[in-house]
C-alpha cells in the first residue's frame, strides 16, 4: 500500500514538474518572440512546412466533411420538408466547430508529430547539444520560429477548411439533394450574419478564428515539448511523436469546449 | 557500490609505475611467437603478440607525447565533483587540464566519460563540486555568459551531430553566422573551405552534400572542420573514432595531431579507443564508476601496477 501511494505521488509530482516544464517553455518561446536574435529564415520555412506541406490534406478534410454533413442533414431535414435550411447548418457547423478542430487534428497529427520527431531525433542524435555548443538557444532556434509559424498558419488553413468544406456541402446540396446554389450560400450568409457583427465581421467568423489562433500554439508547443524531453534513442522519437498527437487531440477538444464557453460570453447579443 | 580499488586513490604514476613482471612474460612468450612463426611473416607475428606489448611498441616508436606534455597553465578543472541522475555517474571526479595539452579521458562505457565534456560545457551542472573553465566557475554562469564561454569551445560529437536539413558549407559555417560578426558572405565561404582543406576534404565535392550522402569518416571530418571554424581555444572530443575502421582512424589521429602542431589548441579527448588515445594524448585519466583512477602519461600507464588498469589494457 504504502508503495502504491509512493508510486502515485510519484507519477502526480511528475506530471506536475510536466506541466510545469510546459508553461516555462511557453513563456521562454514567447519571450524570443520579441526579443532579438530572430530566426526569420527558419520562421518562414516552418510556415511552409506546416502550411503548405498541411493543404492537400487539409482540402481533402473540408470537402468531404462539408459533403458528408451535407448527405446526413439533408436525410434529417427532408422528413420536415426543410433541405433550404441545409446551408445554414453546413455554414453553422463549419466555422463554428468543424472547421477549427477538424483542422488542428489533423495538423497535430501530421505537423505536430513531423515537429516532435525532427526535434526529437535532434536530442538523441546531439545536434542540439551542438546548438548549444556553437551559443545557440535551441528554444530560440527551435521552438519559437514554430510556435509563430502555428500561429499564423493556422487560421489561414482554418478559413480555407472553412470554405472548401462550404463549396463541399453546396456540392451536395446542388447535386444530390437539389436545391439551387443561391439558397444554399443565403443560408450559409444569413447564419452567419444572425450571431451578430463586430465591425464588418461577423462574430461567428471571428469565434472561428480566435479558436485556430489557440490550437496553433498548442500543437506547436506541445511538440516541440514532447521533442525536447526525448529520451532513449529512436524508440523514444516514436514514443514523442505518439504522445505530441495524443496530447494536442485531447487539448484541442478540451481547449475548443472552454473557448467555445469563452466566446459565447464574450460576443454574446446585447 | 564502489570497490576497494576504486576508493584507492588515484594512482600516482610517478610512484607505482613499475616494471610489470607479468607483462614482461608475456611480451617474452609474444616474442618467441614472433620468432616462430619469422617463416609464415611479420605479419602473423604481429597478429600474434599481445595487445599490451603492441602498445608499448607503438609509444616506443612514437616519440611525439614528450614533446607534447604541456607546462602551460590549468584551464579546465573539475574539482570534487559530484552528479548524479538515476544513479551517480561523477563520484568526487578532480581533474585538471592544462594550456596546450592534449588530455585523454578514458574509462569504460557509462562510467561518465562523455558527461565530463558536457560539465565543460555547462550542458549540465555539478551538484557537488567546481567546474572551472577559462578561470570562471561555470555554475555561476549566466545564461548568455555559459553561451558566450562555449563559443571558446568548439566540440566534436561522437555522431559528428552534423546538422541533417543543412548543407555540409552550412554545417560548417553555422557557428560563423552564429557569432554575428558581421561577416561578409565571401569571409565566411574563405573561411569555410579553409577548414575542410585543413580536414583534407574537398570543398568543390562537398559543399552542397547533405550530411547523409558522406560516409562515417568524412563526417567526422566536417564535425572537426565545424568545431574548428572559430579558432577556438579548447576542442572536446566524444568518442570521435566510434565506427570507424582502422584505416579511417588513422587518418583522424594524424587530424587531431595536424590540429594539436599548426593550431596549438588545447584538447579533451574522451575514448574508450585506448592506441587511439595513446598515439594524440599527453596524458590520461582513467575514470572508474565515476572517480579519476589514474592520472599520468601514456607510457606511465602502460607501466602501471595497478590490476584494473592492466585489464582495462587488454
């Protein structure tokens, strides 16, 4: 007994150091961010790995999840004579919901865990060391021309889910089910414009963009993390890689559901 | 757990290296091998006579450590050092290197080798104990401080730890444009191509290669080229002929010896390659479960009574 209560406060003073490690590693990266020396060269590459290298599969994700919610809605709201409504659910569910998480999903599983290995083969193979060696602050060099990089690319690859899903949906709506474009795209137009505006844009618009704004710099951070914290050879990148894409799919639902609370407060009516 | 060998003191060189009876024996024994066998060629003799003798032999016939033992003064030194992750690897280690020397650390795989070089460094910190380099304790350095003290230091890794996504040019000129010295590009690729020259690679062939297109042996080069590039003061060596064949390591010895003759730097050596130590190092300490065994020259080793260090000898 007494050596189970050992080993859980073990394991509970571990994962405390964890969380830890984490929030000091985020506030180190985004320190970096304003001070210099910066790595804009490897800025710009990371946001071409991680969003450009993302779009195919990112497209592939929006269309067909757009065309699937399209199919599954028109089935529901037909028995109430209301497929003219399918426009305003696609639109609804995309930027609202679907577009941002569906979107850093499968960013955290193929650039987060493309960013836990490179960063973890690095630790095991010293070429961080090296960095070290040579001056280099691999946080620096590392991890905060990543986390910019998720920053701004992610947003950008959420509003084109958000459209191609849109485009996915009208699709089906226009083809299959039957109604005419102009319909599907006015209810995707009058959803959006019912939660309101905040300038020109609309609330819903701006609630689906805060939301990639916040998965980016998870997926990033908690890669680069899990690849700074790698131990025991190639085994051990593997076993980064696994835990970077376990951890960000849990957070990015958990962070979604209090943001989504967040936003709700923040841009509610009146 | 240590063993009553290990909590001897270190063996004093000058006091214990004697003549080794045993050893004797078997050089005579290797010796009238070698005669025997005069009919089937030197060779097979050669391949016959014990490793011990062999070393002798080649430290007999190699007269460059008197001329390397350094009289400068002490610039690197460990003093009672202790540090421990799961288990302890430095045990009150004490070791002192001195200006111009080449020192070689040696001792058996995960006795804490490679983690003396990291401690050099301030990759790691003592828990226990003093690391003093270049006359500052570098636990009390700051972070920008601990950066700029290893930029006196170049490292070459046991990997070569070449950087994959860059060229072999970039590679090498990383530590240059990381120095912001305001180099103009034409310095920098000078600069460049002067070092892999003096590691007898060809810039023209290698300047645009990735890392995964050159074999062990010319990474190892690119490793010492890089580490070289800034002129440092101390160069630290991590295995450097780990999975390397003989005919390859011979050229690095002759590397590291070139770099020791025409650039007068002060070196660390840490092996467990005993003839490769022997052939570029002024002097050796052993270290045995995290303690400083010996410390003394090549040949005073080779001399030494001490059992382990015998076994450790082969």
């Amino acid at each position: 007994m007494a050596g189970f209560a050992a080993n859980v406060e073990e394991r509970v003073r571990g994962m405390s150091t964890g969380v830890l490690e984490y929030f000091i590693l985020a506030g180190r990266a985004l320190r970096f961010a304003v001070t210099p020396p910066f790595y804009w060269r490897d800025t710009i590459v990371q946001m071409d790995r991680i969003g450009v290298g993302s779009l195919p599969i990112i497209v592939l994700t929006g269309l067909f999840t757009g065309m699937v919610l399209a199919l599954q809605s028109s089935v529901e709201l037909k028995q109430f004579g209301a497929e003219i409504y399918i426009g305003n659910l696609v639109g609804a569910s995309m930027v609202r919901e679907l577009g941002p998480v569906l979107c850093a999903l499968m960013v955290a599983g193929r650039a987060g865990s493309g960013i836990a290995a490179e960063i973890g083969s690095m630790r095991v193979t010293e070429q961080i060391d090296a960095l070290q060696s040579f001056g280099t602050d691999p946080i620096r060099k590392l991890v905060t021309p990543r986390i910019i990089a998720g920053l701004v690319v992610l947003p950008l690859l959420t509003m084109v889910v958000d459209t191609v899903g849109i485009m996915g949906g009208l699709l089906i709506a226009v083809f299959r089910v039957g109604i005419t474009p102009d319909i599907f795209l006015q209810g995707v137009l009058n959803t959006l414009a019912q939660a309101g505006f905040v300038g020109f844009f609309p609330k819903d618009f701006i609630s689906g963009l805060v939301k990639p704004l916040a998965f980016g710099g998870i997926i990033t951070l908690t890669a680069c993390y899990y690849g700074l914290n790698t131990k025991g050879g190639t085994e051990g990148v593997g076993a980064a890689a696994t835990s970077s894409v376990v951890t960000c799919s849990v957070l990015i639902l958990a962070v979604d559901y209090f943001l989504t609370q967040l936003m709700l407060v923040v841009l509610s009516p009146g | 757990m240590m063993t009553e060998e290990v909590d001897r003191p270190p063996v004093s060189a000058a006091q214990d290296a004697k003549p080794d009876d045993a050893a004797h024996e078997r050089r005579t024994e290797a010796g009238a091998g070698r005669r025997a066998e005069d009919s089937a060629g030197a060779r097979a003799s050669r391949e016959g006579a014990d490793h011990l003798d062999v070393i002798r032999e080649e430290l007999e016939n190699d007269r460059r450590t008197e001329a390397n033992v350094a009289e400068g003064r002490p610039i690197i030194r460990l003093e009672d050092v202790h540090l421990a992750f799961d288990l302890p690897v430095l045990d009150g280690v004490s070791l002192e290197v001195r200006e111009r020397e080449t020192l070689m650390v040696a001792g058996e795989s995960g006795t804490g080798k490679s983690t003396i070089l990291k401690l050099i460094l301030r990759l790691l910190v003592p828990e226990s104990g003093s690391v003093c380099v270049f006359d500052q304790e570098v636990q009390d350095l700051t972070f920008k401080e601990a950066l700029d003290l290893r930029r006196r230091i170049g490292m070459v890794f046991q990997n070569s730890a070449l950087f994959d996504s860059l060229s072999v040019f970039e590679n090498v000129a990383y530590p240059l444009r990381e120095r912001n010295d305001h180099l103009s590009e034409e310095d920098i690729r000078d600069a460049v191509h002067q070092r892999l020259e003096f590691v007898d690679l060809n810039p023209a062939q290698v300047d645009d290669q990735l890392p995964s297109q050159l074999s062990g042996g010319m990474k190892k080069r690119v490793g010492v080229a890089r580490a070289i590039i800034t002129d440092p003061e101390v160069v630290l060596y991590d295995e450097p002929t780990a999975g390397l064949d003989p005919l390859t390591i011979g050229k690095f010895n002759d590397l590291v010896r070139k770099l020791q003759r025409e650039l007068g730097v002060t070196s660390v050596l840490v092996t467990h390659d005993i003839r490769t130590g022997f052939r570029v190092a002024s002097r050796v300490n052993l270290l045995r479960e995290g303690r400083i065994v010996f410390d003394g020259t090549p040949e005073e080793m080779v001399a030494a009574d001490d059992p382990y260090i015998k076994r450790f000898l082969g």
